[in-house]
C-alpha cells in the first residue's frame, strides 16, 4: 500500500519556460502528493489497527480493561500448552506439502514448458480448478472418494492430500513462469550437444535456472498451507488440527485473549514467510531482467 | 584424421593416461570426416524441409550451409547434430562410425547456437567446463583446460564473471570455447554472428576461420548471410526449398553458379538475353561474344566489376547511364540498354557519371556466366 502513480504534471496554458513548467509540477505535486499519502495512510490504518489490537488483546491482562490492566504473556503461555500440537502439525504438514509440490510441480511445470499446446493449456486450467472451486466442494469430494479408508480419513495425511491439491497450481506457475521465459529448448539442447544425459541436463541446468520460480513457488506453498482453513476444516478430526482450525476452536470456545494470543503466534510464523516472498519477488526481477 | 570408429574414447575417468597429459588444442585429432546418406526430413505436417540428399564432407574441413530462411539449412545441422532425424532410409556417418540411432548427447558434437544458449546459473569459466564435467574429468584439470580455451579466446580473466556480465561478442566467444572443450568430432555452427552487430560480427568471423583453420576442426556452418559463408567455407553449399542447389568452393559459387538461384543469391548478377547468332548473342543494346561451350544460350550473365565502361560505341554493349551512386571504394552504375534491360556495372574510375549519359560497356568472353537449359 504505498503510492503507485506518480501524479501528473498540471496542464500548461500559455507557453511557459521549461522552469515554471517544472514550479508548476511542484505545486500539483504537493498538493496531491499529501491527498494521497493521506489516503494511503488511512487505508494503512484500516489494515494495521485491527492487527494491533489484535496483539494487544492477547498480550494485555484483560482486554475489556485494556491495556492499562497490564501486559502479559500467560496467554502465550497457555495457547502453547493447549495448541503447541496444532502448531508442529501445521509446520508438519506445510514442510510434507513442500516436498509433494516440489516433487510434482516442478515436472508437471517443465512438461508444460516443453509442450506448449492445446492440451498443456487444457490441463493447466484444470490444475488451476481446485482454486477456483469452494475449498468445502474440494473437501468434500476428497471425503466422499477416500472417506471410507478409515486409517486414512483419520491421518493427517488426509489433510495433506488437500493441501496438496490446493497448493499444486500455484507451485506449478510459478515455475512455469519463469520457465517459459527462459529459452528452456535451447538450454537443454545445448546441454545435450555437451553430453549431458536426461537427469544431468535436468538438474544441472533447468532446474538451477528456474530456482527463483521454484522458491518464490515453495515460499508461497507453506504460506498458503499453513493458513489454509476452508480444506482443513472439512479434513481434520479432533486429534489433526492446524493452527487455522485450532485458531477457530480457541475464539469460538475460550477467552478472547487466549484467541488473540493465538494471532500473535501464527503471525510470528507467517510474517517471516511473507517478507522472504516480497524479498525474493524484489530479487528476482533484476535477474531476470540481466538474462536478456 | 577419421575416428575409425572410436566413440567416447578421449575422455576417461581420473588417473587414465590421456587425461592426464591432454594434447595441445592445435592438435585436433578427433575431427571427424561427417557422410550423409540419402539424409531427408518430411515434418508431421507434411512439409518437406529437405529433399534426399548424399554429402561427404572431409575431416577439418569447414562446410558452409547457406541459403535463405526456410531452405533447410537448420534442418540439415540439426541431422547432423543429432537434435533431429532423418526420414527413414536415412544415414548419418561420422567417419565409418554410424550414428544415426544415436542421441546428440552420445555423439562427441560441439554446437554453438545463435542466442548463445549459456547457462546462466554458471559462470564463464563453469559453462566452459561443463562437457568436461558431464565427462567426470577432475576438478583441477576442468579448470586448466577452461582457463587455456578462454585464453585462446581472448577472454583471460573473465572465467568468474557472471554470464550476463558479458557482451554480445564475448558470450559468443565463450560459447564456441565451452564448445571446443569436448575436442568434439564435429562442430555445428547454428548463425552464431547473426544477433551481433556488423563490427563485432567481423571480428568474430575473422577469429573463427583463424580457429577453425588452427584447430583442424571438422565444422560445420549454417548462415543466410553471404560474405559470412564466403569467407569461412572451404566449401559453400548453397541451399533453397530442401535442396543444395550447388556446393563447391567459394570461388566456384561466385563465378560459376550452377543455377539461377545460386547466380542470383551471392552478389549481384547481370543479365542480358537475346538472340544467337553463331558465336554471339544479339541484343537491342550491342552483341556480346560468347565463349565457345555455350552451344544453345539465349542469355548471358556476367558480374557488375566484370564490365568495364568504355567509350560509347566502343564496347560490346551502349546504353544510359539511369543511376550512379559513389560507395566511396567504388561508383555503381545502373545503366539502361535499349530494349527494356537493364545492368549493373561497378567501376573504380574516379569520374562523375551523369544521368542520361550514353557509355559504353565491355565484357570479356572469360567473365560471362551461362546456364545450360
């Protein structure tokens, strides 16, 4: 949320200097440059203030008291020796979710780059479904098909599973992006003239190169997993939750500070994903841009 | 100078002999004499991107493939490179060795390719080294022999720069050293000069025939541009619509072109046509003396710096000068013959011609061009 658009210069009326051409901008700068950053603060403000109180709740004694009651960490505390499972599952299964998405998106991603056609495109939109989709119907398709494998229904595997579905498609086009934009045939063929059979032309050229898409790809796949609700709260059982779930179960049954005590520690986890994200779309871009 | 049929055998793993006392790269014992054999190419869609063809090039000899866009030339490289194969029937021979079932990857080829193709996740000196580590050579040894091709090259010192830290030119400097490195038993040239600039673009060319002359390299070249072919060719095969309408030396294309197109696409060529008579051909424009094989011609052709101007009436043909354009090392003159022809004439006379001039033109027998049919 910062300024995009640099405003424009003012309509010039008679044939003026280049200098009072450039005092005229100056004076619509000004003024539209402080309607704007009020604007933008005031959006800011919208954001950011539920998210401090929100902190604030779970670190003050008694949030209807405020702040003045005193700050504490018992709520911490407590969210951790009632949740700590929620949270090592949900860590769990975003690393396990990782591993599926890169194990099968970067393939599918490079599939699709070498055979750029009618049905690439086709089973790229079909991938990109489950998005699309209300996270219930992909849930309850996944427990109408695998409900009755009981051991299986019951494991957080089952959560996986829709993870997984729901995570595949953003894995996949963020290295299909970055793969399609390189001269991925003339790569792998010179490559090949050089004497480098499949897997080294693989894994030694293709997928170092497309290493920021499979990064930005995997920082995106553990973010979306570990806040994913919509899936996970059709698939988990009393003994799977993640902290989504378990995030819901506090604010929905305990006090509202163990419930926010609770958004502190998931921000704690998500923020860092978040900036590491911003951070590597910054890095990239000049990469990219020097290949050319 | 043939591999006699001894694939793979230059680089062994560490501690064989011949990798620990590697030869000096002038010496460039693997090149391989290239055969194709009734070598054809029909795409799924049907469109013939090259006709039957049968071609023996020499070990170290360099073969230019020239010819426009779409006459088969990249097709060719790519049979030969193993990137594409020949419709059935097909044979491909690198010495006596046939590799026609066999991927580029197990052919011992070198390639350099228009866009570079480096690998941008290595640098210089690494995609230099790279073939040389597919083939498990050891480190210190990679490393030597990549510092010597990129001193060859004279790119000394760039070996850890980042490969979007180069120029043009130098990315194609390294491409062609990453691709000498294997010792290959060919090396294909895919338009490597086409995406630099007209100065850089000559002083690669000029390194390269330097290098493939020194190294004794079997290459093979593929361009559209025709000063490139002629200046790097041992031999020129001149392609169009899938087939090699003439291949011969440099000298033989220029001023013995075997077809139209051939006369038509090196340089310029004039050409007059009009009546025999005995040993002359008779035109509006005067009558030129036709050398003594060209038995049914109704045409002759000949190349603009072979015309002299002379006085008018002088010389086999007269004509107006139409147009004169002063290129600083010579004055091309457009001149109009009567009956609707029109020649080309270079000149380095230091005069000015004007427009409407009557000259006269000169040719001699030796220098005319005649196709049979």
């Amino acid at each position: 949320m910062t300024t995009s658009s640099t405003p424009h210069p003012p309509r010039i009326r008679s044939a003026p200097s280049p200098r009072s051409r450039g005092e005229g901008r100056d004076e619509g700068h000004s003024r539209r440059f402080y309607a704007q950053l009020a604007f933008t603060v005031l959006v800011c403000a919208f954001l950011v203030v539920p998210v401090v109180l929100s902190v604030l709740a779970g670190l003050s004694q008694n949030f209807f008291v405020g702040v003045k009651s005193g700050l504490t960490l018992r709520w911490v505390g407590q969210v951790w020796s009632l949740y700590s499972g929620t949270i090592f599952l949900s860590l769990a299964l975003a690393l396990e979710c990782l591993a599926a998405t890169l194990v099968l998106g970067v393939p599918i991603a490079y599939v699709l780059a070498r055979r750029p056609g009618r049905m690439a495109r086709l089973f790229e939109e079909l991938l990109v479904l489950p998005v699309a989709v209300p996270g219930l119907a992909t849930a309850l398709a996944l427990i109408l098909l695998y409900g009755g494998w009981r051991g299986f229904r019951a494991s957080s595997l089952f959560i996986l599973v829709g993870h997984v579905v729901f995570t595949l498609p953003f894995m996949v086009r963020s290295v299909l992006a970055v793969m399609a934009a390189m001269d991925l045939v003339t790569l792998e063929e010179a490559a090949a003239s050089l004497g480098a059979g499949f897997f080294k032309r693989f894994f030694g050229v293709i997928v170092p190169n497309a290493r920021y898409g499979i990064l930005a790809g995997a920082l995106m796949v553990v973010t979306l997993s570990v806040g994913e609700f919509n899936i996970t709260w059709m698939l988990h059982t009393p003994l799977t939750k993640t902290i989504p779930v378990g995030l819901a179960d506090a604010y929905a049954s305990l006090r509202l500070e163990i419930g926010s005590a609770y958004t502190i520690v998931f921000f704690v986890m998500i923020v860092p994903l978040l900036v590491a994200m911003q951070w590597l779309s910054r890095e990239r871009a000049p990469a990219l841009a020097g290949r050319k | 100078m043939s591999a006699e049929g001894r694939p793979e055998r230059e680089f062994r793993p560490p501690g064989s002999s011949e990798v620990a006392k590697p030869r000096a790269w002038g010496d460039h014992n693997d090149a391989a004499s290239v055969r194709l054999a009734e070598c054809a190419k029909t795409f799924a869609d049907g469109t013939r991107a090259l006709l039957p063809l049968n071609l023996d090039i020499q070990a170290g000899e360099t073969v230019v493939f020239l010819g426009p866009s779409g006459c088969g030339k990249t097709t060719l490289l790519r049979i030969i490179a193993g990137l594409a194969q020949p419709d059935a029937g097909g044979r491909v021979f690198f010495g006596d060795d046939d590799v026609t079932a066999r991927p580029i990857e197990r052919r011992n080829v070198g390639m350099v390719f228009q866009s570079y193709a480096l690998f941008p996740n290595m640098t210089v000196a690494e995609n230099v080294a790279y073939g040389l580590r597919v083939r498990r050579i050891r480190g210190d040894e990679r490393r030597r022999q990549a510092a010597k091709l990129l001193d060859m090259m004279h790119l000394a010192g760039l070996g850890d720069r980042r490969v979007d830290q180069l120029s043009g030119g130098q990315r194609q400097r390294v491409a062609l050293a990453r691709a000498l490195a294997v010792k290959p038993r060919v090396l294909l040239l895919d338009e490597p000069l086409t995406a630099l600039d007209a100065k850089l673009r000559e002083s690669l060319r000029v390194d390269i025939d330097r290098l493939l002359r020194s190294l004794g390299v079997t290459a093979v070249y593929v361009t559209h541009d025709q000063a490139e072919a002629m200046a790097l060719g041992d031999r020129v095969a001149v392609m169009s619509h899938g087939r090699v309408e003439q291949i011969g030396a440099p000298q033989d294309i220029y001023y013995r072109p075997a077809s139209a197109f051939v006369a038509d696409f090196i340089g310029t060529m004039n050409r007059v046509s009009g009546q025999r008579d005995g040993a002359s051909l008779r035109f509006p424009g005067g009558m030129l003396r036709l050398p003594g094989h060209a038995m049914a011609a109704d045409h002759a052709m000949f190349r603009p710096q072979d015309a002299r101007i002379v006085e008018p009436g002088a010389g086999a043909l007269t004509g107006r000068v139409a147009a004169a354009f002063f290129l600083g090392s010579m004055t091309r003159v457009v001149v109009d013959l009567p009956g609707e022809q029109t020649i080309v004439i270079d000149t380095v006379e230091r005069r000015s011609f004007v427009n409407g001039e009557a000259i006269g033109v000169d040719v001699d027998a030796d220098a005319l061009v005649i196709l049979e049919s």
